[in-house]
C-alpha cells in the first residue's frame, strides 16, 4: 500500500484554474465516464457554478499507473481559507497553481505559507498559457523568488486545452510522499463532514492509523460519544462504499449519528481505547457578525435546523440564539467575512426555502467597563453599553498585505489611509509587483474596502488578511429610523469623527432601495436622541382631479386638500415594509 498511494490537493489564488485542472485530472484517470463530465464537475452546489468559484472542498480518489491519487480541491477565496488549511492537514503534498496572465497573488502566498506549515512537498505549476496575454517568463521569476526552486522545477500547463496535465501527474506520483502505514489502533482526522437526510452525519477522515470497517465501534474523542460504523468508502466523487477504509487513505464513514452538533469538524474519530487526540486543523475565528431572523414567526424551528445542518459542513459559522423586539426570534451568526455571509444566506434561500431579514453586518468588538475594568465582548451594536459605563472599545486589527503593479501605488495607499491603515512597508517581488503590508481595522476591509482596491488598480490588485490584535477605538452606536420608527436592524456602530458621513451614506442607500408608499417616508440617522442626517422618500400620488371635467377650480382644490389629509394621517399610522435587499445594500456599494 505504502508505495501506490498518493494524497494531494491543489491551491491557488480564487479564479486561477483550480476546479478546470480538477476536470482534466479526472478525464485523464478516466474516473468519470466521459458521458457524464461537465464543467467544475466537483464543485457540487449552484452557487458554486454561477459565480465560477470554489465554496466547498471536494475530495476525490483517482487511479492513474497503477497508483492511487486522493485530490482534495480547495476554495481560493480568503474568506475560505479554513476550508484549505482542512485539507491541508489531510494530505503529503500540494499543487500551487499559478495563472500565466495574473502572477503570484496574494491567496497564492497565503495558501503556499499555509502549506509550508504543514510541511507538505510544493509542486509550482503555471496555468493558463494558452492565452494571448500569458506571461510565462515573468510569472516562473515570481514563482523562483517565493519558492526558491528553479525554473525547470516548474511546470506550464493549460488546464482548459489540457496541454502537460500529465506531466502534473507524473511529478505528483514522483515527488510527493506516500503516507506512512501504521497497523496501530485505529485514528483518524475529520476535515470535513455533511448531514445525510436518509443516512445521518458523514464524517470525511484522513486514517491516520489502523483500520476500520462497518460494525466497529469508534468514538468521538471532543464528546466521548460511542457510535457504531454504518458504512465506509471513498469518493469518485459520489460516495463509492468500500469494505474497508486503510491507514493512509482519505474516505468517509457513516456514523449512525442524528445530531449535527456531535461531529465536529477537527476532532478525532477513533477506536474506544484511544486515549490521546490527533492535532486538529488551523481553528478558524469569526470576527464578522450579523443578526439573520425570519420573516415569518412560524419559520424559526426551520432556521434553526437549518443553521445546525450547515453549521456541520461550515467549521467557521457561529450561531446563538437571540430575540429582537423588531424583528422576532433569530440567531446571531458569525462568519469569516461578507462573501461567508452571503453564500450561508443564499444557500437558506435555495436548500430550505427560508426568506430571511439580515441586520446590517458588524464586527465583535471588546469593552472594557468603567469602574469594574470587566471585559465584554458584543457582536451587536445593541449590546454596546451606555456610554457613561464605558472605559474604552477595543476593535479587531488585521495584518494585510495588498499584492500590486507597483504603478498603483499612489491609489491603493490613499484608499488605506483614508480607510484608517496604517501603513508598515513596501516589498518588492521583482521590478513589476510589490507587496503594501499595512495594520487595517477589520471594520474597514469588510465595508466594500475589497471592490474600492480593485477599481483603484484596475483590477490587478489582490488582498490577503489575518488577525492581529485588539486595538482601542472610538466607537459609538448609530441609530436608523424608518418613518420615525428606529430599525434595530440598521443599527451599527461607527466611528465618532465619521458618524455624519457614515449616516448620511446609510440613509441615502435606504432612500435608494426602499419602494415608495402612498404617505411620505421620513428616513433619519440619530445619535442617542440626536439626528445627524435624514432623507425623505416621497409619497406616490394619484391623480385624485383626474375625473373632472370643468368645473369650479374650488372642486379641484377641494379633492387635492382632501388627499393631502389622508396621506397626513396615514403618514402617522401605516408602517413601511422594508424589502430585504436593503438590510445588505445599506453597508454594501
């Protein structure tokens, strides 16, 4: 077994060619009936196809010259680095992938360092050279700079005409180790795991060690809880079921459990007498915060058995209960940034036909209370205590590096300094593209900071973030009142110095999105009991003088004096129903 087993995944930056060249290797092994390959064949969810991009890792085994190939293709979104430091922690080895026409970019480094941690074998490879506008000389320069290899290291390729795909192949079985067998006990590491509306929770594991097979009892190690093996196979992608499932091999095992929340993502399953844990993956934090509530009372029980479904197969999404005055029962949902936050809304949308209000996006911030120095963390604006209690608010700090032609430079550090950077230096790949590293506050990446650094460099630049520290900030809450009414979902909290600014964005969006009524809407941004910027949303009229033909001009006046009143008391009594695009318009160009 030690010598025909190979597993390894493929990482690169988002739209770099991951899920084509995941299509060539299965057309090439043959593993997929030629009748029944399509396009991005593993990414298996509709968002994934209409938005071109990988959501969810995908595992598939593969056998090529009398070896078996285990690939693990994996998201290249920042938002979904977690979905590839899982699978990481399941493989020996790692194609990076490189676009010919973009370069090295920063989801590149990150997912390279990534790998380099796990101390997995990096096989460089350069896509897309079919293209007019592929640079391959400049492109192998940036891989021999991060990599330190040389330039016959590399391999071009195009994964869309399938030119060299099986040079890639060839090296992974050259140069990538097989796992090591150990005929010990039996452990493994979960990486990902789904719920099964008819077999219950699978759990997809690396076998680190042993065996096992349908009838053995095995354990979570996080809960201690004893189950029994239903089922075991492997993925062609579709569930394949196998006998048994060996050390070193990547598969999936039915686990007979009901409840979603017993199998964690990260922890080990293994035999009852295992009395120490395998290292889990790289946790991933939240630091991105949003209140999700149904429109209709009666649906919450559906919410939250659809949030613990996904919450199974989503490692990053947090959820608690909470209870608004407004907007009813709800929970409030944590995610890694604002694509997380739109794909789990979509996916309840589609999957389990939920029509959802979202409150306005917001960060967890840290307060340190006045006289007891207690500290708090909020991930709602409605938390936030009085301000006469409040010593001072800590904010999430990110480390981020923005990959640029160093032509953009001038933008792209205005935009920083204008989004409060602070800036660290500048490194230079070659004499075309630099790295900018800067310390940004994460409030300012996850408003639109994104689309405004690639209209500022024409699209070339790319962004990688990560954690670093809690800093203080000036921070208060700002209130949002539809027709005099405040919106507890609109509220969110600002920067003291840009308050007026940031309301008068937030009021003019709502004046865009919000349809008229038949009585004049007023839309204003309030500061405890102080309005600092409103809008008005006229009303619609009819033409109530339509009917008369000639006449006294008094008749007209009356008709018109008449309707005036009536929009006046209904201004006073009827109620705005706001639609649910606004609640994500209102933070989002």
């Amino acid at each position: 077994m030690k010598n025909n087993l190979k597993n390894f995944c493929i990482i690169a930056h988002i739209d770099h060619g991951k899920s084509t060249l995941a299509d060539r290797f299965l057309e090439l092994t043959k593993t997929i009936d030629q009748r029944k390959m399509k396009d991005q064949l593993l990414d298996q969810m509709d968002l994934e196809r209409e938005r071109g991009i990988t959501i969810k890792l995908q595992p598939v085994r593969m056998q090529y010259n009398s070896y078996t190939l285990n690939l693990i293709d994996t998201p290249g979104h920042v938002d979904f680095t977690y979905e590839v430091s899982r699978s990481l922690s399941a493989v020996e080895g790692a194609v990076l992938l490189v676009d010919a026409t973009q370069g090295v970019q920063a989801q590149t480094l990150a997912n390279l360092y990534l790998a380099i941690d796990q101390n997995l074998e990096i096989i460089p490879v350069i896509n897309k050279i079919d293209l007019p506008n592929a640079d391959i000389k400049k492109t192998k320069e940036e891989i021999c700079n991060i990599l330190d290899c040389k330039e016959e290291d590399i391999i071009a390729i195009s994964a869309k005409t399938g030119e060299n795909i099986e040079k890639v192949l060839d090296r992974v079985i050259k140069v990538v180790p097989s796992p090591q067998i150990k005929d010990e006990i039996f452990t493994s590491l979960i990486f990902d795991s789904v719920f099964d509306e008819y077999k219950g929770v699978i759990a997809y594991i690396r076998v680190k060690s042993g065996t096992v097979k349908p009838g053995d009892k095995v354990k979570l190690f996080s809960t201690n809880k004893l189950t029994e093996v239903l089922e075991v196979g492997y993925f062609i992608p579709s569930l394949n079921k196998s006998s048994i499932l060996k050390s070193g091999e990547i598969g999936y095992i039915v686990t007979g459990l009901k409840e979603v929340s017993e199998c964690k993502v990260g922890d080990t399953i293994c035999s009852k007498d295992v009395k120490e844990a395998l290292p889990g993956f790289k946790e991933a934090t939240p630091f991105v915060f949003a209140g999700f509530f149904c429109k209709e009372g009666n649906e919450y029980p559906q919410l939250r058995e659809a949030m613990s479904k996904l919450k199974l197969n989503d490692a990053a999404l947090v959820f608690e209960p909470e209870n608004s005055k407004a907007l009813g029962f709800g929970f409030r949902c944590g995610f890694l940034g604002l694509l997380h936050l739109e794909i789990i809304q979509q996916r309840l949308k589609r999957e389990y036909n939920l029509d959802l209000v979202v409150t306005v996006p917001s960060v967890a911030y840290k307060v340190i209370r006045q006289n007891t120095k207690e500290e708090i963390t909020i991930h709602s604006p409605l938390d936030l205590p009085d301000p006469s209690q409040i010593d001072k608010v800590l904010e999430p700090t990110m480390k981020v590096d923005i990959f640029a032609p160093k032509e953009y430079l001038g933008g792209i550090m205005k935009l920083a300094a204008e989004k409060r950077g602070e800036y660290l230096n500048t490194e230079y790949i070659d004499d075309r593209m630099c790295i900018l590293h800067y310390h940004l506050p994460l409030t300012s990446i996850i408003i639109d900071f994104y689309d405004q650094l690639k209209s500022v460099s024409s699209g070339y630049a790319s962004l990688n973030y990560e954690f670093l520290e809690y800093r203080s900030a000036d921070i208060i809450r700002l209130d949002i009142l539809v027709a005099e009414e405040k919106v507890e979902a609109f509220s969110t909290l600002v920067y003291k110095d840009s308050a007026f600014k940031d309301g008068k964005k937030i009021v003019q969006r709502l004046k865009e999105s919000i349809p008229k009524q038949m009585f004049i809407i007023k839309l204003q941004a309030a500061i405890g009991g102080k309005v600092i910027a409103a809008e008005r949303i006229s009303a619609l009229r009819k033409d109530v003088t339509a009917k008369l033909y000639g006449g006294d001009y008094s008749r007209k006046q009356k008709l018109l004096s008449k309707q005036k009143k009536g929009k006046k008391k209904m201004q006073s009594h009827g109620s705005v129903d706001i639609p649910t695009e606004a609640y994500l318009k209102v933070l989002k160009k």
